[in-house]
C-alpha cells in the first residue's frame, strides 16, 4: 500500500486534492489524519465523521480500523500517539499500526494523508517500512493568505499578521521543497487543478501507478471518513469555482508586499528536477 501524503501551506486546497483522490476506485482518504486525538481522546473535541456517524468510534469504518487494532496491539486509537514527536520511537510505531489498520480494512492500493504539516512529512519519510509519495501542493500565495486572514483572530494571532503569514508561506515551501527534491514526489498547482482537473490528476495518477478514473471529479458522491479539513468535506456538489477575491480585496501595495515577500518560497515550488513528475 502506498501513502499518499500532500504537504502544504494550509488554505492551499489540499482539501480538494484528498478527494478527488479519494474518488479513485483504489483510493482512500484519512483526511488530516494528524488530527485523529481530537476525535478519538477523551474530550473529543470534533465529533462527527464526514459519513455522517456522529462520531469517528461509531462509524463503522473507524469502528473496524478501531477493533484491529486493538486485536493486533491490545490498545485503541485513542491510545495511540501519532502526533506527538516527543517520543519519535512510539510515533513511528503507532503510525505504521495505524497506516497497516486502515489498509487492511479498506483494500485500497493507496491512502491519502492531508496532513499538510512538515514535521509530519519528514516523520513518515524517515520510516523505511513506508512507501510515501509526497504532493508538494502550493497556491497563489495572494489567494492563500488572504484566505488565511479571514479564517479568524485565532489563526491571524498566531501568524503575527500579514508579515508573519507571507514568512511562513516561504518557511513552509522552502521546508517541503528540501524534503521531497531528490525523492519521487509530485507537485501540484491549485489553480491547474481547478482550472483543469484532468490535465493534473492523469499524469499525478501514473506517478502512483494507476491510471486516472474520470469519476475522481465526481468527488463529492463517493463515501468519506476523512478526519479534518474544511467544509468542502462535506459537500454534496462536485461544481468547481477559483476563488480569485484576491485581485479585488488586496491592495497595490499588499499584492506588492506579498509578491515581493514569497519569492523564496515560489522560487522553492518551481525548483523541478527534471527526472520527477510535475502537475503544472
């Protein structure tokens, strides 16, 4: 089984690409599957599974994913640490638990993790028993920011503003680019996917090994039990829109500011070595 891992800035529609992989008849998503102790540990602080279980422990996909593991381990999900690098051993071995459980239950030849985190990323590529392709995923990074800036005060605080969010944009593409460039990995631009989802999602197909299905469009009728991402999750509509508010609700000078501030981090999603895949 391979593991489909999309490494981005967040608001970059990593959404979007987990489901559409998701709809391949071989594919299956766990969504931000980092996520997963917010569902499961004892305060459970998101319910509702994308199925519509009204929690991840009684659908009955994670209710299967949930028995194996504790047949094979003796522990449960909410048991196991897979986010918390603190103890790099035990989250590496119940990583693979995890991985191995949802595999098993759902026969699909690769799973899709949307986790978007770098940490992450480099956890799981440092884990030889795995087989990872990543997905660089990037945006225009004015759609992306001001994406970020109306997310709420939360997200907002912890960026420090538009400086902070136009460093990490930088920050998070530099960090991927160094990780996935002398590695198989495939990289995917937003607004190519929306534009033309064919034309991205047929050459990404192959890099896994297997061919592209025209119903991976129809994305939003095939069953989901993604853990985390946004509210396109649960849409029940497959229409496409490019979000391009940016050109009306930035400034000269923001747009200036941002296009001067990310040129690190573009110049890091354009760096292609020619012997791996790109969707462009």
């Amino acid at each position: 089984m391979k593991i489909v891992y999309i490494a981005s800035s967040p608001h970059s529609g990593s959404t979007l690409l987990d489901l559409m992989l998701n709809g391949h008849s071989r594919g299956f998503t766990v969504g931000e599957i980092r996520q997963l102790p917010r569902f499961v540990g004892p305060e459970q602080l998101m319910k509702r599974c994308t199925c519509g279980a009204p929690s991840i422990l009684e659908c009955p996909f994670w209710d299967k994913v949930n028995t194996l593991v504790r047949e094979r381990t003796g522990r449960t999900l909410s048991d196991l640490n897979i986010d918390s690098y603190r103890d790099l051993d035990a989250c590496r071995r119940d990583n693979r638990i995890l991985f191995e459980a949802v595999g098993a239950i759902s026969g699909a030849a690769f799973v899709v993790d949307s986790s978007k985190d770098v940490q992450r990323l480099e956890l799981l590529l440092s884990m030889p028993e795995l087989d990872v392709l990543p997905i660089f995923l990037a945006r225009n990074p004015k759609g992306q920011i001001l994406s970020m800036t109306r997310s709420g005060e939360r997200k907002q605080r912890q960026f420090a503003g538009l400086s902070g969010l136009i460093g990490f944009y930088s920050y998070q593409n530099s960090k991927i680019d160094r990780l996935v460039r002398n590695r198989p990995h495939f990289r995917v631009r937003y607004e190519n996917l929306v534009r033309n989802p064919v034309a991205v999602l047929s050459p990404l197909m192959q890099s896994i090994g297997l061919e592209y299905e025209p119903q991976q469009q129809n994305f939003a009728v095939h069953e989901r039990h993604n853990v985390g991402g946004n509210r396109m999750r649960r849409k029940t509509s497959n229409e496409l829109r490019l979000d391009e508010s940016w050109r009306r609700d930035l400034s000269f000078f923001q747009k200036v500011a941002i296009d001067i501030g990310t040129l690190p981090g573009r110049y890091a999603f354009r760096k292609q070595r020619p012997r791996i895949g790109a969707g462009r």
